[in-house]
DNA sequence: GTATGACCTCAAGTACACTTGAGGTCAAAT
DNA sequence: ATTTGACCTCAAGTGTACTTGAGGTCATAC
C-alpha cells in the first residue's frame, strides 16, 4: 500500500505481521528453526490464505529471547518454561510480559551466582597455584578425604 | 594389599592412580562418559598388563572442570582450547595450572559480563514493563527502524 | 501469462554429547 | 578353580537443536 522498496513486502504499518523472511532477518535466526521453534510451540504463526505464516510483531521478543537463552547455554524446554504465562496467540500485556522478566532475571541471576562462585575460586586458586595442589576446595573432590565414606563431590549439588 | 575395605581396590596411597570406576564416583561422571572424552583427547590413561585404564590423580581436575564448563553451556571444543597447554601425561606443574586458571577465568568473565549486561537491561524492562513495549531498547531489534537498512540486530554482536 | 523468489510440507541428514548393548576379558574373593 | 563384578571394544542408538533437500505452491514484477 505505502510507496516502499523494502524487500519482501511493501513495508507495513506498525501493527502488520511480519513474514518468515522478515523475522528471520530481524532476529538473525534461520527460518528453518523459526519452524522448529513453532513446532515445539515456542512461537506461533497465522496463516494467509495461501498457507503461508505470518508472525505477529510481539513475537520478534520471543525469539530474541530464545537466542538469548541459547547463548547462555539455556536449553528449549527450560525456555518453555520461562514463557510459562506469556500468551502465545495474543499479544501479550504489559503485566505478562513483567512476569516474564522478572522469571528471566531471576534465572539470570541463578546463572551469574554459579559463575560468581566459580570466579571466586578460581581466582584464590590462581594466586596459589592450587588447581594443581591438595589444598585446593574447588576441584578437588576428595583426594586426601576418599576412604571416608559418601561425603566429597563438591561439584555436583546446586543441580538440586 | 593394605588390608582396606573400599569398593574397587584396598584403598592406594596418594600417589597411585584411579581405576575408571573411582574415577566416575567422584567427579560423578559416568564412564562412557570419560571414555568419551578420553576418545576426543580431553583426558588421558595409561592401561595396566589387563589392559585396563589408570588415571594419574590430576585427571579428576580436568574432569571436573569439564563439568563445570558444561554447566556453563560451554562446548566441548572450547573445553580442549582452555586445556591448550596443560599437559596431559605428565602431571601438571604449577605454572601450567595457573595459566589454565586465568584462562578460565578470563572465559567465565566473559561469560559473567554477558549476563549481567542481560540482567540490566531486564532490569529496567521490569521497571518499564517495556518488554511488551517498542521503547525497550534490549529486544526489540528494529521495530520502528526496520526500514533504515543494515542497523539493528542488537542481539548478536558479541560472537565475534 | 510467465518467470522469479519467497514460501510451503515432509523426510532425512548433521553435529554434539553421550548412552546402551553385545560379546568378551580381568581381577579379587571364595 | 570358579564365580562375580569391574572392565574392555566397537557399533548402534538417543536426545537436542537444528539444516538440507525434494517436490510443489504463492505472490509480485515484468
């Protein structure tokens, strides 16, 4: 309708839904997986009459958080999970969306702790070269203290 | 021989190696597991007459570290990276340890800053509820500029 | 009206990180 | 000596996260 040379579509009032084309390069995400995403039910689509999807403008978040997630080694499902509440087929609320990221900073946070901790040790084990020696509490799980019994690996709690 | 009831062997000293077994109670790593990653390079034995594995006590450093690396999301191939220089067969001495500790160090910082710049920007999504809102400048890659060209993508700098 | 590029479905393939299973050996205890 | 549990190799299978390809449709431009 507006005069444009964009390239897929004249370009679109605020409120038109976007091709697979134009998500794709907005997000930098292959539209391979915007179909995988949609099969898992991570995003969703309209259709045209002729079958072909067209995505709303809110979803652009949705797989900017995907991408996100991947980055930080957060696998889909767990993603899923964090859009737990955040409508699917409707744009979603200022309150949904609030939700949401209080859930992401919250697993944020989760995340720089374990990291936070991580650091912290490492770097005592830098200034005394430990990573190689006995004293060290970090990765060291129960050279000395083996014969004892169930107690050493330190590693394994916080999946809990 | 030192009359002992462990599970595996009488209990070694200090300085005798660790059968695959021991070695996975520990660091709570499977053994396929370690076989895996003994076929990739990333840890190393020797074999006894019985062509058994024996792993000298330093590789239940690597293996842990393996483990937490995978925690992170971090792949194996950047795993083999950090161990660049940390020799495998022989016991490692302070100084190889200490380069391998700043070495991951400096990759969970990365890590680390990534997150926390996440977790401002949600921050203030929280506050704004922007998520739902063209304001919010963290996800919302181009949706009032998107006609302006090559620009936006905020979200996939940090690869290179 | 026809060519071109974007899109569709569905099946199969790929990469990573392992696990499982079959078939057989090793080693400590009885 | 034989049993038992731990170990061996090698091949194939699993789950996650996609990509690639074949064969065909849709939509816009000329």
């Amino acid at each position: 309708m507006s005069a444009d040379t964009d390239t897929d579509r004249g370009v679109h009032g605020p409120d038109e839904p976007l091709t697979i084309g134009e998500m794709s390069r907005r997000t930098g995400v292959a539209p391979s997986a915007l179909h995988f995403y949609e099969s898992l039910g991570l995003i969703a689509s309209t259709r045209t009459a002729g079958n072909q999807r067209r995505y709303a403008r809110h979803m652009l978040r949705r797989v900017s958080l995907i991408t996100v997630a991947k980055r930080l080694g957060i696998p889909l499902a767990d993603v899923q999970h964090a859009f737990a509440d955040v409508p699917l087929t409707q744009t979603p609320s200022h309150e949904d969306w609030q939700r949401a990221s209080r859930r992401w900073k919250r697993e944020l946070e989760k995340r720089r702790e374990g990291i936070e901790r991580l650091e912290r040790e490492l770097t005592g084990c830098i200034g005394c070269g430990c990573l190689s020696m006995k004293a060290c509490g970090l990765l060291n799980p129960g050279d000395t203290l083996s014969s004892q019994g169930a107690g050493p690996q330190r590693l394994r709690d916080e999946d809990a």
